[in-house]
C-alpha cells in the first residue's frame, strides 16, 4: 500500500467555478482535512479571485504550503467582493484562466521586451500574491509560462535574492516544456518544473523520464492529469505509477466537487 497524500497539490484553478464563496471555501477546507498541504495557484487563476479564496480559507495558516506564479502579463484586479463575483460565474462566462490580452502576452513567452523593467513587475506581482495569500505560507513562486532560458540572468539573480530575503524557498517553472528543458542543462536555480501529465505522446513521455532520472534534485509536478474524461480510470493509474517510480514528482489535481475530491484523494492513497 502506498499512500500519497504528501506528494498530492490540489490546484485552483477552476475555484471560481464554484457557485457561492461558501462553496469555494468548503472545498479548499475538505482538502486540508484530508490531509492535502500542498496547494497551486497563480495571479491569473479565476480572474485573481484564486489567491484571494486560499488566503481566506488558510488565514495565517503556516501548515499550507502554496506555490503561486509570475509572468509577463497584468494580474486582474479583484474590485468585486468574492461574494458577488462567484455566483455571477453562473450567469455569464464570467471567469477565464487568461483573457485575451494575457493569452497574447503568453503566447510570445520567448519576445520578451529588452527595455522593459521585468524585475520590478514581478516583485510587484509576488507583493500582491502574499497580500491576497494573507500570510499563507508561500513555498514556491514559478515562471508562467515565460522559457526559463530565456530570461536574463541579471532578473533571475535579483528574483532570488528577493525570494531569500521573502522566506520563499523554491523558486522554478511551470508551463509547456521547451526543447531548451530537454536540449541544454537545467539551470541550477530550478527547485520545481511544472510541466504537463506525460500520458499521450510517447516521445514526450521518453523525455520526461529521461529527466526524471537525471534530475533527482528537482521537483517534477504534472498537471492535467484528468484532461480525458473517458480515459481517466487509465490516466489515474498510470499517475500512480510515476509516483511509485519516481520519488521526486507530484501529481496536481483540481476539482469543484466535494465527491470527486475525496474519489481522487482515497484513489493516489489506497
């Protein structure tokens, strides 16, 4: 019997989808009396009200570790109180993980400007998170889908001096795996690469677990793991199965559902 719980981030994403804050809020509580401490976020996820939910139900809370993110995009701004802005995703496509103008912004991960100051935004960006967060224990901030290698090493030094002086002891990368990951060696300041569920294409899963295998020292987490519906049963076992191999990944898995919830959590832990 293996059991799981430790190597499990529930990610929120998709909290918004929930129809009343009390919802949201009910499910980030059950995952914590599971036994879940690991929780995954970003400024863009459900419109910045992602940050804001986590923080309300973990106030303070030093026991939860989440990991949040920056990125060359403009968080949005969370005038309207939870309260409202939740059931108003019932009535109209209310919520996106990214709008138009962020999906722009991320889709030209590797045109990052020369003259701008990236630094000073993503200081900003992490300034706000914690804000938000309200003293929930930040473990990790991630480069969103910004090509590690691509960025200068001057903001990198500087990010990780901010972080060390922040208490935020990882610092990695979460998005699509460039040929750079795979091509040239990981840089040293990578603690976690975020990267998605190797399952359908085998050449991608030959890459991954060729990476698992060299990089022992870092922390491998995929997402998507339940994408297929129709495939689940297969996909679940097979993330099982990475678990159980390699003790250096996690698998993230989000939900609306109390039921699905508590289905996943006794499945990676019996």
């Amino acid at each position: 019997m293996y059991a799981y719980k430790k190597r499990l981030v529930f990610g929120c994403c998709s909290l918004s989808s929930n129809k009343t804050i009390k919802r949201a809020l009910k499910v980030l509580k059950l995952a914590e009396s599971l036994g879940l401490k690991n929780f995954d976020t970003a400024p863009l996820y459900s419109k910045g009200y992602s940050e804001l939910l986590i923080g309300e139900a973990f106030k303070g809370n030093k026991k939860i570790n989440v990991t949040t993110k920056i990125g060359a995009y403009k968080v949005p701004k969370t005038i309207v109180p939870a309260s409202i802005a939740l059931p108003l995703n019932n009535i109209k496509n209310y919520f996106k993980t990214h709008n138009s103008k962020n999906r722009y912004l991320l889709n030209n991960i590797n045109k990052l400007k020369t003259d701008f100051d990236y630094y000073s935004l993503f200081r900003k960006q992490i300034k706000n998170s914690k804000s938000k967060l309200k003293e929930v224990n930040i473990d990790g901030i991630l480069l969103h889908e910004i090509n590690p290698f691509k960025v200068d090493k001057e903001i990198i030094k500087n990010l990780r001096l901010y972080l060390n002086n922040e208490n935020i002891n990882k610092f990695g990368y979460a998005g699509i795996l460039h040929s750079e990951i795979f091509e040239l060696q990981i840089p040293n300041w990578i603690k976690i690469l975020q990267l998605t569920f190797p399952y359908e294409n085998k050449k991608y899963k030959e890459k991954i677990f060729y990476l698992l295998e060299k990089y022992s020292n870092i922390e491998f987490r995929f997402f998507n793991v339940f994408s297929e519906i129709e495939d689940k049963k297969n996909r679940m076992n097979y993330a099982k199965k990475i678990l159980k191999d390699f003790p250096n990944t996690k698998i993230i898995f989000q939900t609306t559902s109390q039921e699905r919830l508590r289905y996943n959590f006794d499945f990676f832990n019996s």
